[in-house]
C-alpha cells in the first residue's frame, strides 16, 4: 500500500488564460476595465503596514457593516469570503449532504461540477432551452439542492425574479444559491427573497462590477440561519480569510457609490454599442445584461475568430463544448478596446 | 424533510481572544511584536491599486520563486495559501482520505480534530508523555496519516530531527505532516527530509516569524507528487486565493533576510529573559523553542493569574482542558510588555 492510494484526486478546473505579455486586448474573464474606487487607492496607501502583525478580524465586520448598510439587511444576514469562488465552494460543503443530486444547468460556470465532484455531492446537469433559457419545471424535481448563476455564464442570459421565486418556493427543503456574479449590470437582485425564504441563498463578488478581482472578495446573502451554518464551516475551515487589507479596500469601494453606479453604467452603454456592431458585422447573440456578450457568427467558426484575434493581441474566451463551441464569450472592455475588436473583427471577415 | 437535514454540522473552533480595545499588552495568538520588513510598507504604499480590476497570478509563482530561492529548493516542491490553516485543511482534504485513524498528540493544536470532524477524516489522539513529549513508538501502528506541529503547540517543545526522520521513515505508507509554525525561533526545519521521502509535507507561515498574520500567508514543503496533488485539490476549490497585495509584499519580507534574522534572534533573546524572570517568581515550563512560554505556577492557579492579568490590560491564553488546566501560555512580545508583565506577576504573587 502506497501512500497515494489515501489521495483525493480530482480533475481541477482550468481558469481563462492569463496572459503574462503585455500590450494586449484582454477580454477573456470579465474582469472590469475600470479601476476600482479612488477610495481603494488611499486605503492601501495609507496602510499602517504595522498592524499586518496582527490577526485580522475574523468576522471581517467593517465589511459586513458597510454591506448591512449598503444593502438594507442585518450583518447576521451576510457571509464574506476570499472571492464569490469561496462562498460558494463553502456553501456546496455545508448545504449539500444529501443523497439526492443537486440540480444544475449543463450550460453555465464550470466550476459547479469541479466543486461537485470535490466535495463528493451528486449532481444532475439539466439540460439549457434551444434558446439557452433555465426551464423552471426541470427543478421542480426530488434533489439535494440547485445552484445556478443569475444573468448565467456564459450565454448572459437574465431570468426574471418571478421565475427564481418559484423555483425556490417549490423547494423548500433544499437549499437554493442564485449566484450573481454578474447581476449589477442590467438584472435585479434576487436578494429581497432572502426575507421570504430561509432556504434561498444569494451569492455576489467584488471581482466585476467592483473591479476588484485581484483582492478576492466575495460574499452572501441569507437567512440567518443560513449564514450561520456557513460560518460555523467557515470557522472550522480557517477563521481568518479575509485578510486586512481586503477588508479595508471593500469598505472604501462600498463606501463610493457613485463610483460604483457609474461604472456600471459605462459597461452597459459599452455592451450595447458593441452589441450594434456585432450584429451589423453578422454576429447573433442572446441578450446580455452581464458583462460580457456570448456571440457567434453567421459564417466563420468561433474557433477560427479566436486564433485570429490571439493573433492580433486580443484574448476572449472559447468553450470547446457541446451546444457552445461555435460561441465566442466577449469580455465588455473600454470603448477603445471594443473598437479595436470591432476592427479586428472586420479584417477577419473580410480576409475570410 | 427540511434543509436543515442535509446540512454539515460542525463545532467551530474558537480562536484566542482579540480583544477590540486599545492600550493592551496582547500576548495569547503568538503574534510578533515588531512589524513586518520595511520592504512590505513600500509594496502597498506603491501598490497600481488599478491592478486590482485583474485577476492574480493563480500561482502565486511572486511567493513561490521567492521561497524556492530562499530555501534552495524548485518552485515545485511548494505550495501556498491563505495561511498555514488553509494549507493544512487543504492537505486534510488531500491526503487523509483512508479508513484508518489518522494520528495527532492529544495536546496540540486544537484545529486538527476540527479539520477532522470537518472532512470527516477518522482520528486517534495519542497522549504526550508526563513531561508533554512525543513517544515515537506510539506512531508506528497502522494509522491514515500522521500530523504534528514541531515544535509542538501549546508546549513550545522541540523534538529533534532523528525522531521526525524515524516517524516519517516508519510511515512510508501515509502522508506525515510537519507543522513548522514556530520553526524559526530555534528549532530546526525537517524541510532537507523532502528530498528523501515523498511522504513527507512541511508546513510554515508568514503569521509568527514574519510577522504578517493579518496577510494571511502559509506555505508548505513536499516532494513534487505531494505538492502536485495538493494544486490540483486548490486548484478546483479556488484558483485565485492569494490576492495581489499578498503576493508583493510576501515577496518583499522574503528578500530581506537580515531584518528576519535579527527579528527571531530578538525574540529568542527576550524569551531567555523572560524565563529567567518567571523562574524567580516560582513558574515552571517546559524548555520552548517557539515565541511562547507554556508556564505553570508552583502555588497560585492558572485561571487566577489569568483573571488577574486580564484586570490589568494583559492578555494571555488559557486551554481549559484536562492536564494543561493550570499552564498559560505567553506570547513572546518586546522587552517593555514583557517587563510589565512580570511586573504584573509580583504584584498578583504578592496579593494571593
């Protein structure tokens, strides 16, 4: 017997490609084109670098205040961590424990099955619409809990409340997670439910529309019973994630709204200008009210747009993957980049 | 049938006291009491906090080329995490997945019966001698895995090489995890053991040594099988956990190795004077070669000189648990708190 029959081994999720060069286009995992809040820059500036002696809070409170505040709910109704990728890794590990499969959708972010198979949960990929819609009645099933992200990854895709809300009333005794990574360019939160429905919990990040990916923040909203149980994982898991200067940082960018509201809008005036030209360039595409615009082409092989940009030092993202692998996932950059794409785009169509 | 019912339930480990006030002596977390290397400052006063709108190095390649070269080892012998609790909850995870009981001393570091109940890992605590020392023999039976902190928490006591070379020889079958928390304040790392056995995993952290607990950055030292199956399990779980200001600013505290020695050797020396002082005031402990002092005093109980010292702004840890009821253990902190605090101990001797 060897010391490796006793390994866990799994099949580890593949990020985007980070390119280390510089000078290029990179529209591959709808990050913000923007920087964050002024008030971000202050804080690390002014940092008394002195006190990263000392254990930070654990309970990340500052946080949590200006969320609570931000957000009209109590702190006990708010769970933080290292990335929205933490809380829901740790919301698969403390909510789904039964036997029956969790219910996710066969087109949407991958790491829900890489977390599945982590954690030894039983699932069931429920096949999109030919329209890449979520059927409400597919989940209206016996299982052990239902994750999906609201607008999706990577079709973009908005389901209205009315929908969620149904489904998470028709199962009340399984947890729900609405991830809304995406959710603060065009969508509306799913997070007043969390009144309503103690089994319904709302996952959101600093890494988009906050512009903050490479801090790691994410956190939760819930019942708080919910957020209880998280935290009591949580805590046994490693009781000081977040770490202080993260936590600082999310209090100046919750603290800057007008910041925050005007980033946003700048990204969707964006999406929809390119949303224009693509669709003049004989691109089709669902409606996006995310980030990031899922779209292929009438004529040329997303496979072959892909190498083409690449070769031009523009990055997007490509799945090569059943139902999908003729899409195009388009991060929403500045207007200049987006121009650059267009541009690059037409050279291609035209050589091709 | 609920959600409740599918819920993992654990007990949360509780972590020492941070008590909010200001004008207190804090030593009961081992944090150190200088600040960290002057280089840390730099990297977050000078940090392109527009950056932050990107995603991080998922390796952390920064942190990993650093601690290669600083340790004369390859990049791929090592590993990192938000602190050494997420490198050993993740190694938990990774390595102890048999049947058999994995091995810990009774009194040690509280967190790895949690992590056990958490992954749901099945243990046997073995009992420390009389003397609080580690039996070798008593870990060479069938067991799924073997992890102990060395020196060992909250005792202080080191264990020599011959010993941690025996056990991790003798257990060829399981992975054996050294928890070198307290590594550089005397003892001497069983790191050169890696490149003899596969087996063996060592841990350390940027939170005691180098005084960044509030960064929350832990490593670990394996042969490249260990390291390589550990990476894949962090990979699925979350690719981006260290952010882009712990990666520059660990990389900073590495490069500067004279402020790091003198930085041990300063608390090395205050904890010679402070055993000195307690001696004299009738306190017995075992020798430590870590930045505490686990002391027991000959007439007056644990509990009352910890109550006492709290009324005077001096905090310290106390395990209420069986056999170390009547010890505390005191963080090494400067010169000055530990002064005051001896000055506490004659004032309470004299009272009681």
């Amino acid at each position: 017997m060897s010391f490796e029959d006793k390994i866990r081994k799994v099949v580890p999720y593949v990020p985007g490609e980070q390119p280390k060069q510089k000078n290029i286009i990179k529209l591959n995992t709808n990050e913000c084109p923007y920087p964050p809040a002024q008030g971000v820059q202050e804080k690390l500036k002014n940092f008394r670098y002195e006190d990263l002696r000392l254990y930070p809070d654990p309970d990340a409170s500052d946080i949590t205040k200006a969320l609570a505040n931000y957000y009209k709910v109590d702190e006990d109704n708010i769970f933080v961590g290292v990335g929205s990728d933490d809380v829901i890794s740790m919301a698969f590990m403390t909510f789904f424990n039964s036997k029956s499969p969790i219910l996710f959708p066969n087109i949407t972010y991958s790491f829900y099955e890489v977390w599945a198979d982590l954690h030894k949960v039983p699932y069931k990929k429920i096949p999109l619409t030919d329209d890449f819609r979520i059927k409400k009645e597919d989940y209206f099933v016996e299982n052990g809990g239902i994750i999906f992200p609201n607008p999706n990854a990577p079709t973009g895709i908005y389901e209205d409340l009315d929908m969620i809300e149904e489904i998470v009333a028709k199962n009340s005794d399984v947890v729900v997670i609405i991830d809304e990574a995406y959710i603060d360019f065009g969508g509306t939160s799913a997070l007043p439910l969390i009144e309503k429905y103690d089994n319904l919990l709302v996952v959101q990040t600093f890494s988009k529309s906050r512009a903050m990916a490479g801090m790691r923040i994410g956190f939760a909203f819930g019942s708080k019973k919910l957020i209880g149980y998280l935290k009591d994982v949580k805590f046994s898991f490693n009781s000081y994630t977040m770490n202080r200067p993260s936590i600082e940082c999310a209090k100046a960018s919750i603290e800057d709204d007008v910041y925050f509201k005007d980033t946003c809008k700048k990204i969707i005036k964006t999406r929809q200008n390119t949303e224009d030209s693509l669709k003049n360039l004989g691109f089709t595409f669902p409606k996006s009210e995310a980030n990031f615009i899922f779209a292929k082409h009438d004529k040329i092989k997303a496979k072959v747009l892909l190498d083409e940009l690449k070769k031009r030092g523009i990055f997007v993202r490509y799945f090569d993957k059943d139902r999908i692998d003729n899409y195009l996932r388009i991060t929403i950059g500045t207007d200049d980049e987006m121009k650059a794409l267009i541009k690059a785009f037409e050279e291609i169509i035209k050589e091709n």
